[in-house]
C-alpha cells in the first residue's frame, strides 16, 4: 500500500501545504446515510488538534452504534467500534463500504491493520516530518498513521 506525502497530517520545510478534505460534504453524507438506514448521526466532530481525523457517531438500527473516520487531508475513509483516547478500533462495516466508495477511499480492517514494517522503504510518499512522527511515535499498523492522535 502506497501512503501519500501528508496522510499522517505533518509536513517538512521542502512541502506546500496539505490538501484538506471537504468536511460539509462529509457530515452532508453521513447524515444522508444514517436517513437511509433508518438511523441518526449522534455526534459529528471535526478534526482538532491532535486528532487528525474526522469522526461521525452513527446509530443505524442492524448495527447498533459505530463510528464513521475520515483523514483530514486525503479522502480515506474507514470504520471502528471504538475512538478514543488514543485508541481506535478498527471494524469492516460491509453495507457501508458501497454508500461511501463512489466518495472515498474505503479502507477494510485487512488495508488498516497492515504492519507497519511491510510498507516502510516501500513506494511510499511519506515526508521527513511523518516519518520523524512515526520514530517517535512507534505506530504498529498503517490505521495508525492514518487515523492519529500524534503532537
């Protein structure tokens, strides 16, 4: 898996800004699929310092609660169980996967959950300021980087 220049949300000296996601449309398709699904958005929060991420608390009858997540900088999008603290956990939501893909990059728990050792010093884009994060900071999968909490 290939991660772009800026996906973990830190940039070097030598890099422009960060691309942003568009965070109307998001809360604009989440709401729109909860509806859908018979079900109500609980709690949208934008990404603030140091959560890198949007994440969308949904109720939808079948599944009880889980959280949608969306990168603040790159259109990649996944699901969990749990977001908290520095804890994500990371779940596939099947029937989701297809409202949100002509959007998105859907990533499953298979994508998410990667080792980080199998795609470092790969074709990777990662700039010198993320990869000082990841030293630092030790993630063990690419959700990790991807989905971080990191200072």
């Amino acid at each position: 898996m290939k991660l772009p220049n800026g996906i973990a949300g830190f940039f070097d000296s030598k890099t422009n800004e960060l691309p942003q996601v568009d965070g109307k449309k998001f809360k604009q398709l989440c709401f729109d699929f909860a509806i859908r699904n018979d079900g109500k958005v609980i709690d949208f929060n934008t990404p603030q310092y140091p959560r890198k991420f949007y994440y969308v608390q949904v109720e939808i009858p079948y599944n009880n609660q889980f959280y949608i997540l969306l990168n603040q900088h790159y259109p990649y999008l996944a699901f969990a169980s749990v977001v908290g603290d520095w804890n994500v956990e990371f779940i596939n939501e099947p029937a989701c996967f297809e409202y949100f893909s002509p959007s998105y990059k859907v990533m499953g728990t298979e994508e998410l959950n990667i080792p980080l050792n199998q795609i470092l010093g790969k074709e990777n884009e990662l700039n010198s300021g993320e990869l000082e994060q990841i030293t630092h900071w030790e993630p063990k999968t690419v959700g990790e980087i991807i989905f971080n909490y990191w200072d």
